[in-house]
C-alpha cells in the first residue's frame, strides 16, 4: 500500500507495466553506452548530466512551451496553436492509435471505457448518409 502522490488517498494495489523501447531509442541509448562506463543512461538530464527534480522538469517545460506558443520576432507564426502538459503525450498516445484496443494495451488500462472516455480525444469521423459509429 502507498499514498498517491497528488491527492494523498491510500492506493491498494498497483501494477507493473512494461514498456518497450523502439529500435530508434535502443540504438541512442547502445551509442551512449560506447561513450564510457561514467556516461548515465538518464534521457532527461540537466547540464550536469543528473536527472531533473521534479520542480526542475516542471519549470523547464513551462518555459519551453511558453517559447513554442509565442509567435516569431519576424511576425512568424508560434510553433505550436496552445500549449499542452506532458502528462497530454499519454492521451495523444492513445488517440494516435488506430485501433481502440491497442489504445487500451498500450495504456495497461483495465477497462477498455477508460481508454475511450478519457484517452481517446480525437473526433471521430462519419461518411455522409451514415450514423456517428456504423
């Protein structure tokens, strides 16, 4: 049993997800390795190659996105329409999937619902002449 770290309620159970690296990250990460045995492993790093607080993360990414929705000196559009959290990657995750259940697998949801009500953002699209979901 642990307390969840946002809202302190006693969490019961938890479960392991394994998630699998794509060819592209083992193949950075097998490079680094090659660099030295003092070379960390950590994907996120500040300059001193240690990995970020969580304050540290939070504030890096705000500034970040505060760069990316502004719009150039030169009247050049902001990189990005809004800003979005990290936590967001997760749901684009689950909407990018082509399929519902893959969604679900990927997001080790127990409940395929979850997957669908709260995951899956994008909208969904209907031929003319057809009902939403036929």
């Amino acid at each position: 049993m642990r307390r969840h770290p946002r809202h302190g309620k006693i969490v019961e159970s938890s479960k392991t997800v394994i998630v699998e690296w794509s060819p592209e990250l083992e193949a950075v990460l097998k490079r680094l390795r090659r660099l030295g045995p003092d070379m960390r492993t950590t994907l996120f790093c500040n300059l001193q190659g240690k990995p970020y607080s969580e304050s540290g993360f939070r504030s890096n990414w705000h500034k970040l996105m505060e760069r990316a929705t502004k719009p150039g000196d030169n009247g050049e559009p902001p990189l990005l329409p809004e800003s979005f959290t990290f936590h967001d990657l997760r749901a684009k995750s689950g909407s990018d999937s082509g399929d519902v259940q893959e969604a679900n697998d990927r997001l080790a949801h127990d409940d395929l619902r979850t997957t669908q009500v709260v995951y899956r953002r994008k909208p969904r699209r209907a031929r003319a002449g057809r009902k939403v979901g036929q």
